[in-house]
C-alpha cells in the first residue's frame, strides 16, 4: 500500500493542426441590414419548428421530421431547413436530459428526506 506507482515515460504532445483565422468582416450598411433580416427570418423558421417539435413530444419519428423538413422547405432552402430540423432535434434533447437529470436530483433529495425522517 505504501509503494509509489511507475510513471509512464515522458512525451512531446504535438501541437495544434487546425488553422485560427481572425478576421472582422467589413459590411456595408446595406449588407447589415440584409444579414439582419435573413437572421430575423430564420430565427422565425427556428422557434416555430421548435415549437412544433415541443407539441410533438415523446410522438415523433423519422416520418415526423421529415414533415418538418419539408415545410420548412417550402419556406427556406433545403440546406436550411435541414440545419433548422437539426438544431431543434438537438436542443429538445438537450432540454429533455435536463429535464431528467432535474427529475433525478429532487429524487434523490426526496430519498435523502426519507432517510433523515425514516428514525422519526
């Protein structure tokens, strides 16, 4: 138990591959305003198909994203509406595993209550 383990053999760790670019993008006010607008209105398409993706709930399938995908298209390119679909589904079950993580802490808070009060 008092013995002192081996350590591993040093090493060089190589450094980064990728490439940092760092740059400001100069926009003209007519730019600006465009970029502004083409944010406004995806921002629009994303919390609605958020919304529609929340009144699915545990009921969705493939099928059922599809049809958000295709509606979407209607209203958006395919390519948006893709990454659109894709953020919602990523952010429901974001929101779901912190539900459930939530859930299992005041569980255990609840255990922790009974197990104080079980003497009583």
């Amino acid at each position: 138990m008092g013995e002192l383990r081996e350590l591993a053999a040093a090493f060089v760790v190589p450094g980064p591959a990728g490439v940092a670019v760092r740059d400001r993008l100069r926009l003209s006010e007519s730019d600006a305003t465009v970029l502004c607008e083409v944010g406004i209105f995806l921002g629009s398409l994303a919390s609605g198909d958020l919304a529609a993706r929340v009144r699915q709930g545990l009921e969705h399938d493939a099928a059922s994203w599809a049809s958000r995908k295709r509606e979407l298209t209607r209203r958006s390119l395919s390519r948006w509406a893709g990454s659109i679909t894709k953020a919602t589904h990523d952010q429901w079950a974001l929101a779901r595993q912190g539900q459930t993580a939530h859930i299992a802490t005041l569980r255990a808070a609840i255990a922790a209550i009974d197990a104080r009060l079980a003497p009583l």
